[in-house]
C-alpha cells in the first residue's frame, strides 16, 4: 500500500472520530484521578450520583471502550498494545514501589481499599 493510501485511511471521519474521543476520555481520566487526590476517593460532589471512585471507573472504562475500538478499526494493533504493556509492567517492576506489596493496600483486618470506600465486606 502506498504512503498516499495509508494517509488517507487515517484521515477517514470514523478514525479521526475515535481519536477525538479518545482523546476527551484520556483528559477525563486526568480530571477523575485529581479529583480524588484532591477530595479523596470517597467523596461526592452534591450534585453527582457517584463518589470519585466509582468516576474513575466510568471513565477508565470509558478509554478503555474507545482503545478497543482503535484496535478493532485495526488502526492501533492488539499486539503492539500488548507488548507496550507487558513492557510497561516489567519497566514499573523495576523503577517503581507499585508491586512491591501485589495484593495492595489492606487495612488491619484485611479489607481492600475497595471494600473500605465502597462499604463491604471483604469476599472470601
Ligand atoms: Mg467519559
């Protein structure tokens, strides 16, 4: 395929169209972590139905949905992506605390961040 013929596949309405999105998911991801680094996970804004836990999840979902579709359009490759990430993992192995401790963080008697935000019990 010719430079000319590639260019013009990404120049297509759908594909910039994902990429716009992505790109606006990608900002509100930013938006949703300062968010709790500011007023904690469990915090609500009056007007909002979820706290800023369950906001980050709505909208890592919400970027994970439009690279998908990147990767089904067969713009992004699955395989690029996934060796970029296992890359990315051994990279924070080695340069960062994240895996030190694999389970994460606990409380005393053993609930998960997760559980302490959201209420529940720890599942066995
Ligand atoms: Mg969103």
């Amino acid at each position: 395929m010719r430079d000319d013929e590639i260019y013009k596949l990404f120049q297509q309405k759908n594909v910039q169209e994902v990429l716009d999105i992505l790109q606006e998911e990608a900002a509100e991801v930013i938006q949703a972590v300062s968010k709790i680094r500011r007023f904690g996970w469990n915090n609500k804004h009056p007007e909002a139905d979820q706290n800023n836990l369950e906001h980050l999840e709505e909208e890592l979902g919400d970027m994970q949905a439009m690279i998908e579709i990147l990767m089904e359009m067969g713009v992004a490759s699955w395989g690029n992506v996934t060796v970029a990430k296992r890359a990315k993992i051994e990279k924070l192995k080695k340069w960062s605390n994240i895996f030190k401790d694999p389970e994460g963080p606990r409380t005393a008697e053993g609930k998960t961040l997760l559980e302490m935000v959201r209420g529940r019990d720890k599942k066995d």
